[in-house]
C-alpha cells in the first residue's frame, strides 16, 4: 500500500520504484543534454496584429534525446530547475539565441528583438549576468536588441541577487519583461519598484475573449495598468480572428500565438518574414 507513514517516509511500491527510475533517467540525460549537443530552439513570432508585420521573436527550448524521443519544455525545465541544471541550459539558450538573432540579421531580416525566457533558479546565480554579457559581445548584439522574461515569482521572492541581476541587466540596456502576467499573485507594488519595459498578459486570460465576462475584466484591468505605468504590452496565446479584434480594439497590438505562427525553426521564420513579408 502507498501509505504515508508517521514519520513522513513513504512505503516502497513499484508504482513509486518505477517513478523514482524515470526520474533519474530523465536527469542523468538532462545532465548530458548541453554537453552532447540535444537542444535547439524554436522561434515564435511576436506580430503587430494591425499589420502582420514581425515585431520580435521568442526563443522556445526543444529536448531531442535518442531514449526519451523529443520533449517540451513542460517535461524538463522542472527537473532541470530542481537539480541546477537549468544554469547551464540557461546559458546555452542565450547564446544560441543572440547567436541566431545576429545571423538573421546578417541574412537581412529586418528584426531587432529576441526574447528569451529566463527561469528563477538563473536569476539567482552570478551566472546569468556573465552569460548575458558574453551572449551578447560573441553575438555583437546590442543589449537592447536582448529581452528576458521571467515570472512573478521572482518580483515576489524579490531576493538581493535578483535585485543586483536587475540592475546589470538594465545597465547593459537588457529589456526585462514579466511572462504569464496576472497568473501570479496581486502585490502589483513591485511593477512601481522595478524597472520593468513589458508586460505579457497571459494565455490564460486570452482564451476567454470576448465570450467570457472575467476574462475581459482582467484583460482591461491588465492593459490600465500597463497603460497608466506606461509599459509594453504583449498579448500572448492569439488563436482566432475574434481574440485578435478584442485586443486591438481593447489598443493592444501587439500579439503572439497559433494565429499568427507557431514557434518555427530559424529557416522557416526566414522565408515568412524576409522582405517585410507578413504571411
Ligand atoms: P511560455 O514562456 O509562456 O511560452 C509560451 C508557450 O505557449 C509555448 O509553449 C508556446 O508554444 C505556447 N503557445 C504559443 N502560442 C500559443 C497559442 O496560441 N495557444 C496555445 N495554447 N499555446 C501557445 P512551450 O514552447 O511548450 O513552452 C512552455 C514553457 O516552457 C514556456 O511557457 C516557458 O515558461 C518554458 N520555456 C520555454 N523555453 C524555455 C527556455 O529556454 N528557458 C526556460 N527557463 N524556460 C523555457
Ligand atoms: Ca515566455
Ligand atoms: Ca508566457
């Protein structure tokens, strides 16, 4: 049976043994992954919902491993946060993102943003701070052209080395911004506190428009307040026509999702958008 018992421990059943083993699997791979090169990432489209005109790209992890097949981030980032993994991986994504930024460039895609999703564990290390830096001289991108989004959880915690990776980041002209806005908790105090550029109301909320009375509110009330703090804002999980004309209407513009395009290997985000194209 798989009772609890008293002292906290669990009785050993082969559900929890067979658990455990994919476990260590998974991390005991995770731990290789950089080094035997199985990462790559997929880039998402951030589109003026006006125009179809390309704005910026987010930068979204894929784990190719021969035993595990291939993995979204949902399966890994976890683990890789809980194990520290998530340091190393961190870094690579920074490079090969600015690293694919700069080549667009150089192949004359008119495109000054990448954004790159930063996970709490990395906020805490001197190591984001470093790797930013290096991304950014090896790629030769300016550090305005560099966008991470982080969590709440990180405004929340609000330890002193967040702070401190604030205040480089801004000083290299890194633009920060909050992902999954409005999931997390309501101290709003820290959007007054920080230097923030965007805001990213999540997919959450997006999904109800127009239909669903709450979901409008909190869009509305999420764009107030981003308005009034003079903050970007980024409409992310745009799937149909109707969400689309919601928020242009609501004056958002600019929006993310299956609409427009999926996360899309670097050549195809290429051939849709050289020339100012829009598909
Ligand atoms: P996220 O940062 O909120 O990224 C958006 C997720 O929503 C992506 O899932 C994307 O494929 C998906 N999505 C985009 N448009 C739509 C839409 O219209 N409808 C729906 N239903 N979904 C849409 P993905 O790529 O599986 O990433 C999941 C999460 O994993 C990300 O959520 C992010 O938190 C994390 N992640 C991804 N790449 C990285 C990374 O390089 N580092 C870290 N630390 N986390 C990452
Ligand atoms: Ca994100
Ligand atoms: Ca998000």
């Amino acid at each position: 049976s798989k009772r609890r018992g008293r002292n906290g421990w669990q009785a050993f059943t082969p559900e929890l043994a067979e658990r455990q083993l994919q476990r260590l699997q998974l991390e005991t791979h995770l731990r290789r992954a950089v080094y035997n090169d199985e990462f790559h990432l997929v880039y998402q489209p951030q589109v003026d919902m006006r125009s179809g005109l390309l704005i910026g790209t987010e930068a979204l992890i894929r784990w190719r491993n021969r035993s595990l097949g291939e993995m979204r981030p949902d399966r890994f980032i976890d683990h890789a946060e809980s194990t520290g993994d998530i340091v190393g991986i961190g870094r690579w994504v920074l490079h090969e993102a600015c690293r694919q930024l700069r080549d667009w460039r150089d192949q004359g895609l008119a495109l000054d943003r990448i954004a790159v999703n930063v996970s709490y564990r990395q906020f805490l290390s001197e190591d984001l701070i470093l790797s930013v830096r290096e991304a950014l001289d090896q790629s030769g991108l300016p550090g305005h052209m560099l966008e991470l989004e982080f969590t709440e959880r990180v405004l929340i915690e609000d330890a002193p080395e967040t702070r401190h990776a604030f205040d480089e980041l801004r000083a290299m002209g890194v633009s920060l911004s909050i992902d999954d806005f409005g999931e997390g908790y309501s101290a709003l105090n820290y959007l007054r506190r920080l230097p923030i550029h965007g805001l990213k109301l999540s997919q959450l909320f997006i999904q109800g428009v127009p239909g669903n009375q709450s979901d409008v509110a909190v869009c509305q009330a999420v764009n107030g307040i981003a308005n009034s703090l003079g903050l970007q804002m980024i409409a992310e999980g745009v799937e149909n026509e109707e969400q689309r004309e919601f928020l242009l209407q609501l004056g958002i513009e600019i929006g993310q999702g299956f609409l427009f395009a999926p996360g899309l290997p670097p050549e195809q985000l290429l051939q849709r958008y050289a020339n100012g194209k829009t598909t």
